[in-house]
C-alpha cells in the first residue's frame, strides 16, 4: 500500500518533469507559439518590402526603354537624313556642296529603313544600361563610363552596319567590330561628359518641371556631344578608305 501511495505520488511530478521537458524541446525547436518563430515572420515582411523595390526597378527599367523606343522614331528621321550628309564630310572628306549633292530622296528613304530598327535596338539598350546602372551606388561619372564601354562593346556591330549601309559600302561580317577602340572612346567619353554635366545642371538648375527637366536633358546630351566630338573624329579618321 505504501509503495503503491509512493508511486500514486510520483505520478504527477513525473508528468510535470514531462510538461516542462517538452516545453523546453519546443522552444529549441522553434515551435509557432514560441519567440523563435519571430525570424521567420521577420523574413516573411522582408520578402514582401523586397518586392515592390524589385517590381519598381523592373518597371523603370522597361519605361525606360519605352521611352528609348519613343526617340528612336523620331531620331530614325533625323538620322536618314543627316547621317549619310555627315559620314560624307568625315570619312570622304568632302565638301559640304559636294556631300549635299550625292544625297536624294531615294538615299534617304532607304537608309531610313536602316535607322529605324538599328535605333529600336540601339536607343532601348542604351537606356536600359543607364537604368540598370542607376541602382548601383556607382557616381554618375563612372557609370556614363561603364555605361559607354557596355553599349559600345553589345552595339558596335549594329553602329558599323549603319555606318556602311549609309556609305553604300559592302557589308562584310568581320568588318563589324571595325574602329572598336575609337568608338568606345568616344561613348566613354561621351556617356562620363553625361553623367558629369548632367549632374551639375541639376545642382545649378535645380529642375522642378517637365519643361525645365527637358532643357536641361537637352543641355546635358548636347554638351555631351561636343565633349566626345574629338574621339568621333578619330573615328572617322580610322575609317577612312586606305587611299584617303
């Protein structure tokens, strides 16, 4: 009777020697009603404010080339009818009446067939790149520079094709690469002048409208133009004919 009162009371002590083993296990283990689920609820609330940054970096990414595409049109234009004139002066050397009178209608109506998809590929990618590259932590300044050395290096072949289709020269595949160290001189020098004049306009001017944005775009891209002139002579030089 004694032994059976010892282990009558026992019983309830071994079981709560049980409850309070198992209690600690769960807690080591990361049961749900114990604090060591809350990373994993913290994990949750970071996937889901990872998202929209992730959603956003997509979406202005692709307005970016939307906008890329937009421009396309409208410089596939003014290309056809400038670019044959100017290739003319730079790699023929030409005069300007001399160059002006090679160019007809016909030429130009050609060609624009030739701006208009090499500028869908060439103006999307290109803004693209500068999208990307804007969630870097890279200065303006040094992403113009990788920014030219990545759009030089994919476009180059797209940029050559024009270039002879625009001369009336043969297309030949090995050629397409042509004047590669001037070219990715000049979108160097041109996308770091971009980055860096854009940067400054925007200190000085300090745009707060569409209109004022858009004259300072223009002002950026133009200076750019003139800074990166040089190298663009260097190509012109380099694709000169042997007998020029």
């Amino acid at each position: 009777m004694a032994g059976a009162v010892q282990v009558a009371r026992r019983g309830p002590s071994g079981l709560t020697g049980l409850v309070f083993i198992v209690a600690a296990l769960c807690s080591l283990r990361g049961a749900p009603w114990s604090s060591k689920s809350e990373p994993s609820s913290l994990a949750l609330v970071a996937a889901r404010e990872e998202a929209p940054a992730e959603s956003a970096f997509v979406t202005k990414v692709f307005a970016a080339a939307a906008q890329g595409a937009t421009a396309a049109f409208v410089a596939a234009i003014l290309s056809a009818i400038c670019e044959p004139l100017v290739n003319r002066l730079l790699v023929k050397r030409m005069t300007v009446s001399q160059a002006y009178a090679e160019i007809t209608f016909k030429l130009v109506s050609n060609f624009f067939l030739t701006t208009f998809p090499t500028n869908m590929l060439k103006f999307p990618v290109f803004e693209m790149i500068n999208m990307s590259l804007s969630f870097t932590s890279l200065a303006g300044s040094v992403r113009g520079i990788v920014n030219g050395f990545l759009f030089c290096t994919i476009m180059l072949p797209v940029t050559n094709y024009r270039f002879r289709k625009s001369m009336g020269w043969e297309i030949k595949p090995a050629l397409l690469y042509q004047a590669y160290i001037p070219t990715v001189a000049r979108d160097i020098v041109y996308g770091w002048a971009r980055g860096v004049v854009g940067a400054v306009l925007a200190d000085q001017m300090a745009p707060d409208t569409f209109t004022a944005k858009s004259i300072v775009f223009g002002i950026t891209i133009w200076a750019a133009c003139i800074i990166s002139s040089p190298c663009n002579e260097w190509r012109g030089y380099t694709l000169q004919p042997p007998d020029k």
